[in-house]
C-alpha cells in the first residue's frame, strides 16, 4: 500500500535538473546506484560542508 508523499522517515518531493547536469551525475554514478541515491549522498556532503564553513566563520568571530 502507497504512503503517500509523507511517511515517519521521509518526503518525496520531485526537483527539475539541467540536462546536461543529469547527464554528468549519470556518467559518474556507481553501478547500481540509483539517481535519487547519488542526489541524496551529494546533498548530505553539502550540508557537512556548509556547516564546517559555517563554525569556522563562527569561531573566528
């Protein structure tokens, strides 16, 4: 049975991509691996190097 787009651990949502982006994240992808997979391994790298950039902005006053 579907859940919908809101379960207890996530949310589907749907983004638009540049073809061209698409096409290089297709090319650099691991066998097996799924688009929504690499995106959400990609956004988590992000958001670690956001927040190192930000506590260093933060500890240097």
């Amino acid at each position: 049975m579907a859940t919908g787009r809101k379960n207890n651990k996530s949310l589907q949502v749907s983004v638009r991509l540049p073809l061209d982006d698409l096409e290089l994240i297709e090319n650099v992808k691991e066998k097996g691996e799924s688009t929504a997979g690499f995106l959400i391994t990609a956004a988590k790298g992000e958001i670690k190097r956001r927040q190192r950039k930000k506590s260093k902005v933060d500890s240097e006053g």
